[in-house]
C-alpha cells in the first residue's frame, strides 16, 4: 500500500496525544470527560494503553472512533515474553470489529527493564525478539488491523538504531512481504531540551555520529527529528519507507538531557508543543509520520510521573493545554493534497514540481575549473530520468514544491536546506567529495526508479 492509503480519521489534524499510564480509566465518566477536552485541543488521535486481560472496551473505542479521534491500541507485556497467539488473534479480530486499525505488542524491548534479567542478558536479544513479534504481527494483519512494529527507546540500553536494523533486516529475510503491505512503525520521538530541528537531516546530514558517541560539532536522533534517523534504517532494509504512528512525543516538563540547552520548563514545554502542532498541520513533516502523540495527557492513580501529564491529579494543568486550545486548527497537510488541488484548479503557488540546486563553493557556473565543471555532466543521467528544472539559484529554488541540494561543502548543503524548508519546499540534500561518488548516488536512485532519497514523490 502507499502511505496515502492508509487509514486516517476525518478532518484528521495530526496531533494526538498519549492518554492515561495506566489500565483504569476506561469508565463512562472519563471517556466523557476527555472527548470533549480532545475535541477542544485538535485532536485526531489517541494512544490507549492495555494488556491481553485487559483491553480497551468497546463502547470507549466506538465513541472514540465516532468523535473522528484514531485510537492506536498498545498491548503492555511485561516482562516481554511469548505472547498467546489464539488470544492476541482473538482480541485483534475484536478490536478490527469496532473499528480499531492500529495496534501494536510489547514497548521498547531496546531496555534492560522490560525483560527479565536473564532473558536480557542471554545471546541474541534482537533475534529472540523478533522470534516473538513476527507471529504477534502476522495475528494482527490475520486480523485485518495494521500491525505496527515495536517502539524502541531512543538510545536505550541497546542502541536503537543497531536494534531497529537487525530487526527490519530479519524482517525482510524471513520472508513476510505480505505483512509489509500493511506495516507501519510506532515511534517514540521525545525532543528532550533540544532545539525541535536537532538531527533534522539524518545519517547523510550527520555521518560520524556513532552509538552512545555524538562528536562535538553533530547532532544525533536523539530528538524530535528522530523519524528521519529511523527512515534512513526502513528504506535501506526494505526498499520504501514505511508509514510511522507515533506512540509518544514531545518534552517532558523539568527534563534536561542536554547540558548544553536550558531546562525544558513548563513555559519552553508549551512553546514548543504548539510549535510542534503547527508543523504536523501544516505538512512541514514527512508524508510518513502521520501523527503526533504527546506524552501524556494524565498520570495513572499510582504513577510517579505526576510531573509529565498535562492535566494533573489536582485539576490544574499545563500552560500547554491552553496554549493548544487557542491554536487555530486546520486538517493535515500532505504533499498528495498538493497535487490533488493542482489537478482541481490547475494553478499551483509553487509552478517548479522538482528543482536540482547544484552549489559549488567557490566558483560559479561559468568557472573553467573546481567543482562545477563536474557536478552537472555527474548528474546528466540523472536528469534525463527524472527530468528536473537544474539550476544554481537558491531564490529560483524557492519556487519548487521539492528540492535536492547537490553540493561539496556539507556546511553550505545544510544551509541551503534550513533556507528552503524555511520557505515552505520539502528539501534533501546530497553532500558529496567526488565526481564520481554523485555519480554512484544518483546512479543507484536511476537504479531503483526512486527520485528522491527520503521526500515523498
């Protein structure tokens, strides 16, 4: 399927959040609580926490589904183990009844803490892993939902990036294409106390950053942007990307894991969380991440995050949701509704589909020598294939509803993508040494009939 395919409620904003820490609120008196608190802050989905005893009930996620709120349905098993195939069949088949479409079983098996001690410390954790949820995800497409793959801690006790590859890599070769079909990827995409772009551009913008090692001068996923991280992983596994549900995101209030950043405050935390509503509304995200899910809109009775929810045990709550409430909210953009409204009207505000900016620091496209005499006979085959407008001019760029930045200079390569993301264009830059290592990168996208490398299109 494409990601425009898969299913999304109506008049769906993006923006969700994270609801209670606990299996107990699931009565009467708070599903009409909150869907009158979820119709004022914009939201379009919510992720429920239960276990196999205890799923979410029927009329809750009805109700849910009728106020055009998707419930993403997480399946607690702690400590991570075998699951009952015939009930998780069972209780999948159940929730597709009522309207459920995404589910997905275990949360963050990349921690020591989910598992027990001897389990987590045997021989082959990511294989053993997957031993479990393959059949888990096989039960869920049976059912006719649309499996998720686990959420992974960012960082975690196994690096996630080293345990989300082994994983999609087993995926792949165990032969389960038909469950790809419908395949998404839960995420959890904490921002932490750093800037909301912090690792916008992935592995390609950020190369010499290793696990649990982020060189002085890069910036690793350990961010808002961690999805572009993940992506690089999907695409390289799997030939495509993959549609991503996240399951929490956001800044948690009092946290500071980056010294070099202020704490993230109750003031910085509804800043930003508007910040980041306005983004998934606008579209200034990837096609593929198609909702947010900030954590969380309330403690459960015994959870000692009390300091995390939004809306607290005394009835007070966080600048953020006031601040959210007053955001003027609009249906999620995609680049597909661009399209479509192209072929409705036939005007565009942006005329250009695709421009390639070639940049060449120090010289310019009539210099005799340095990198420009090279960069556009590198990307000739290229071009012809896919045809984009080819130029120099970053303001001529701007016109463009997407851009590929090919250059030399990293630095100047990331520039000009802050300049144009800035302006609206959805942008990818290509920082290249050498002829002919443009050559090879283009080639294999010719290859592989892909134009871009991580945009939609």
């Amino acid at each position: 399927m494409r990601i425009d395919q898969f299913p999304r409620p109506r008049g769906d904003t993006g923006i969700g959040f994270h609801y209670h820490g606990d299996l107990h609120h699931y009565d009467r008196q708070s599903l009409n609580f909150w869907l009158d608190e979820l119709r004022d802050l914009g939201a379009s989905w919510l992720v429920l926490p239960s276990s196999l005893d205890q799923p979410v009930p029927e009329y809750f996620l009805r109700e849910l589904i009728a106020a055009h709120v998707e419930p993403v349905i997480r399946v607690d098993v702690w400590p991570i183990g075998p699951v009952d195939r015939s009930r998780l069949l069972e209780v999948c088949r159940d929730y597709a009844s009522w309207g459920v479409y995404y589910l997905h079983v275990y949360n963050e098996p990349n921690l020591a803490t989910q598992w027990r001690m001897e389990e987590w410390a045997a021989p082959g954790l990511v294989e053993r892993f997957a031993a479990m949820l393959f059949p888990a995800l096989e039960a869920m497409h049976q059912a006719g939902l649309f499996p998720l793959i686990t959420p992974l801690a960012p960082g975690g006790h196994y690096w996630d990036l080293t345990f989300l590859k082994q994983l999609l890599a087993s995926l792949a070769r165990d032969d389960h294409e038909h469950v790809l079909d419908r395949l998404g990827v839960c995420i959890h995409n904490y921002a932490s106390n750093r800037p909301l772009a912090w690792g916008k551009g992935g592995p390609e913008r950020w190369p010499y950053v290793r696990p649990y090692n982020c060189p002085s001068g890069s910036q690793d996923h350990r961010g808002f942007c961690l999805f572009e991280w993940y992506d690089a992983i999907v695409r390289d596994q799997l030939g495509r990307s993959l549609p991503m549900i996240c399951g929490e995101t956001g800044l948690v209030p009092g946290t500071q894991n980056d010294a070099s950043f202020p704490v993230a405050d109750e003031m910085l935390h509804g800043q930003r969380s508007v910040e980041l509503a306005r983004m998934v509304m606008d579209g200034d995200v990837p096609d593929y991440l198609l909702n947010l899910a900030f954590w969380a809109l309330a403690a459960g009775d015994e959870d000692p995050t009390e300091t995390h929810a939004w809306y607290k045990r005394d009835t007070s709550t966080l600048p953020a949701v006031g601040a959210i409430k007053q955001l003027k909210k609009h249906p999620r953009r995609f680049s597909w509704d661009d399209s479509a409204n192209r072929a409705t009207t036939g005007e565009s505000t942006r005329p250009i589909y695709h421009y390639a900016l070639l940049q060449a620091p120090g010289s310019s496209p009539g210099s005799p020598d340095g990198p420009a005499r090279w960069l556009l006979p590198a990307a000739m085959e290229y071009v012809a294939h896919f045809r984009p407008t080819v130029g120099f001019s970053v303001d001529e760029a701007r016109r463009a509803s997407r851009v590929t930045v090919i250059g030399t200079d990293p630095r100047g390569v990331a520039s000009a993508e802050d300049t144009l993301s800035q302006a609206g264009c959805l942008v990818e830059g290509l920082a290249v040494s050498s002829e002919n290592e443009l050559r090879a990168v283009l080639g294999e996208l010719v290859q592989r009939g892909r134009r871009f490398r991580r945009l939609p299109g």
